[in-house]
C-alpha cells in the first residue's frame, strides 16, 4: 500500500460492494473518499471486515433493496469472479454468482453514482469470446455511462505478484469527461523476498521436507518481474511447483490444492515452504497493521479473493484527475 499525501478524492463518497477484505475502501480511503455503505455475504469475511473498519457489511446483496442504500458518488464493486475464472468452469453468467453483476446495474439505475469501479479476473474480458463483457458494457452504456476497462498486472505497479485483473472505470455521461487514461507501468525494484516475514519462528511450520523435490539447474541469483521456477514436488502439478524469492509470487488463489496450495512454493534459506498469510496480505498491497482471520485456511482463501490495494491506488489517482478537471 503506498503512502499518499494527495488526498485527490477528498469530498468523495463511495459505497463498498463484494466487500471481501476492504481492498476497495482501505485504497479509496487512503486518497480522501468516504465509505458510507458497505455489503458483503461471507459471514468469516465480514468479521474480518468489521475487526479493521469497525462496521459490519450488510449482507446478501440479492436481498438488499437498492433504494434503501445511501446516495453516493463512486460505486465500488469486486464482483465475484469464479464464474468467469479460467480456474472454476466459466459458466459466466448462467453462473449464480455471475448475475450478481445485475444486482450492481439495479443499484447504479436507482443511484446514478457519479463513477463505477470494477475489478475481475483477466478471463472476463475474453470470457464467451468478449461476449460477457460486450453485455455488460451495452448495460453500462444503457445507464448512462462511458465504459473503459484494461488488463493490469500488479508487478507493473510494485506488486511482485504475477496477478493480472481487469480494472473498470465508468463515468456518469452528464459529466462530459472524454477520456480516461490509466496509470503507466513501471520497473518493479522490490522483489518478493522484501516482503518475506523476518521472524523464523512464525514460519517453522511451513518448510516441507520430501524425498520428491527435484530441483531444475538455475543458479538462484538473477532478479525479475517474472516467476522463477527453480523445481517441482512430485509431478509439478498444481501447487507442486516451487520458485525463487527473486522474482515475482505466482497468482494469489482462494481454491487449489497442492503441497504449496493457494500460494505456490519459494525456495526460501535453502528450504521450500509456502507463504505465510502475512505475506500473502503483503502482496496483495494490505499494510501490516491490517487484523487477518485467525485461520489460516479462511486467510489464505480470503486474500486469493481479494484485490490488489496498489493497483487500486494508483487508478484512483487517476479517476481523481478527471474527476478535478471536470470541477474546474
């Protein structure tokens, strides 16, 4: 999470939907914006929430009646992505939890909020050959809004997670704003091994000792923002693989299984162990201070469904240069 002194969006509310963790609001918040109203389903997920933002999300957005929520400028939405991941079966929206995108086109229908902010996974944009996005563009455009939308990945914006999301700003037509530029990549300098824990003792537990481990020939020395695989557990499959500190983490995920499951293996002092919930939040952005489930199980899942808190960042200082162009 980066430190801002510009609070661009001081003045600014904003509503909280698909919750999870709070990527969305402790990113918003960090440039001036309000959270007024959040809503979130998972009962271990909202109390995780409440420990860090001391409220607790309304739940089951399905039930929630849209003019009960309050007026507000930015709608803020981490819809849920298993139906469109190239993990689960990409039943899009004959998904349940696909068609919860409808439930956010209700809510922009009754509060015609200034400006959406979206984020899904990478897949949704080509998902049903571009057919599930052209819906919801079309529905976007029908309410009254111009649609951007581009594929970030969080080691171009100092993440070294290899996570690849696709980021969704629309604006209120009435406001005129033209263009919409997104925020520029740049050289990724720290490196996963900045962001390991310190303290042995809390990741003792974590190390795996196998006579499967087979090791590839790369001299671990050579730093990149790609992932290095320096060898495998067993056969290599999912969650078998392990890779060096001095690249890039392999994508965050809630489901998988594996000796490394959720979060990849690393070859950390000699030695391969899985990341440790902290360091899972670490790289999705989220500041130490931030309180995690008590179960490891439930923290791992929840922070690979969560949102990158950088990326968010920094497209909100963006979103705040328009947003300040179209006040003067």
């Amino acid at each position: 999470m980066i430190k801002i002194e510009n609070k661009i969006l001081n003045g600014l509310t904003f509503i909280d939907l698909f919750a999870g963790l709070g990527g969305f609001r402790l990113s918003l918040e960090s440039l001036g914006a309000k959270c007024i109203y959040s809503n979130e389903w998972n009962k271990a997920v909202q109390k995780v929430y409440a420990e860090n933002f001391g409220e607790l999300p309304e739940g089951d957005i399905t039930k929630v009646n849209e003019k009960d929520i309050p007026d507000h400028d930015i709608l803020c939405a981490g819809f849920p992505c298993q139906a469109f991941s190239v993990s689960g079966k990409q039943k899009g929206f004959e998904d349940s939890r696909g068609t919860l995108f409808f439930d956010i086109a209700r809510i922009i229908k009754a509060k015609k909020p200034k400006i959406i902010f979206m984020e899904n996974v990478k897949n949704f944009v080509v998902h049903d050959d571009g057919r599930t996005l052209n819906i919801v563009k079309r529905i976007i455009d029908d309410l009254g809004y111009t649609f951007y939308e581009k594929v970030l990945n969080a080691t171009d914006f100092g993440i070294p997670q290899r996570r690849e999301r696709v980021y969704m700003v629309c604006f209120r037509k009435d406001l005129n704003i033209k263009s919409f530029s997104y925020p520029k990549p740049f050289k990724l300098i720290h490196h996963l091994e900045d962001f390991l824990l310190k303290d042995e003792t809390m990741v003792k537990d974590l190390y795996i000792k196998r006579d499967d481990i087979y090791y590839n020939d790369l001299i671990d020395n050579t730093y990149s923002d790609k992932s290095i695989r320096l060898g495998i557990v067993n056969k290599g499959g999912q969650g078998e693989r392990i890779y060096s500190t001095k690249g890039a983490a392999i994508t965050l995920s809630a489901y998988g299984g594996g000796v490394f499951s959720k979060t990849g293996g690393y070859l950390i002092n000699g030695r391969p162990r899985k990341l440790h919930p902290r360091e899972c939040a670490r790289i999705m952005g989220y500041p130490d201070s931030y309180k995690i489930s008590e179960s490891p199980n439930q923290a791992y899942q929840q922070f690979g469904n969560s949102v990158v808190i950088d990326v968010l960042q920094y497209i909100g200082i963006e979103i705040g240069k328009v947003i300040k162009e179209y006040k003067y």
